[in-house]
C-alpha cells in the first residue's frame, strides 16, 4: 500500500475538518456524563480497583484526559481555520460546499453559478495552494 501524497493528506484533513466540531461536541458531553457520574455515591462498594487510585481518582484522571483530547482537537480546528485564512472568500466557499456539506460538482456549479470542470480544476489549486501551510503548521 503505497503511502499518501501531500495532496491526498490535505483532502484528508479538510474532510476530517468538517467532524471537528462534532467530535468537540461528544467530548463535551463525556464530560459533563463523566462529572454526573463523579457526583452520584451509592454506599454499596464497587468492583475491586486494579490499583491503590481511589474512584475518585480514577474519575478525575478520566474527566482530565477528555479535557486534553477536547483541547487538542480544538487547537487543531484552530489550525486548520488559520491555514484557511489564505483563501479568498470564493475558494472558502468551493472548500466549505465540498468538504464540509459534501456537495457534488454538479450541485456546487448551481449554487456558485459556475462550471463544474472549472470547480474542480480550481478545487485543484487551491489544496495545492493550502498544502505549503499544512505543512509549516504541521497539520499533515
């Protein structure tokens, strides 16, 4: 299996891009479960616990490590808005119609009132264009 060109990698994180905020989203929700779950107390004792941690150890390590992948996905999200910031408002628009809605040529031509050939040659040019700044920002 051969290994993933720059380009490949970019279209890659674009499309990665667009669950970013979904995924933010479910880590926000582990941890309010997880901080639910740290405020019940029932009297009755739990499973054994594998090392000398306290549950209430073990919870706090759990909400600190969901705090960290939130953390690391939004810095990450953070970077990948910076590096988009060299495109002008039409290349954000063809980037935001087919990496984040998912939208064909066809239906991207409709709405941007241009060609689709033209869109995905000019899709083209832009993850080249953006492929420099993946790099320096090290995103892929």
């Amino acid at each position: 299996m051969s290994e993933l060109t720059n380009y490949e990698k970019v279209e890659k994180l674009l499309e990665k891009y667009a669950e970013i905020d979904i995924d933010i989203k479910a880590l926000e929700y582990q941890i309010k479960i997880e901080d639910i779950k740290g405020l019940s107390y029932n009297d009755m004792p739990g499973a054994p616990i594998p090392s000398n941690a306290s549950p209430v150890e073990i919870q706090l390590n759990n909400i600190e490590k969901l705090k960290i992948d939130k953390s690391i996905l939004e810095f990450e999200k953070d970077s990948i808005d910076n590096m988009l910031r060299v495109l002008d408002d039409t290349e954000k628009t063809l980037i935001k119609y087919k990496f984040i809605n998912k939208l064909q040529y066809k239906q991207i031509a409709l709405k941007m009132n241009m060609n689709q050939d033209y869109l995905a040659e000019k899709k083209s040019r832009i993850i080249d264009k953006l492929i420099p700044y993946a790099l320096r920002y090290k995103l892929i």
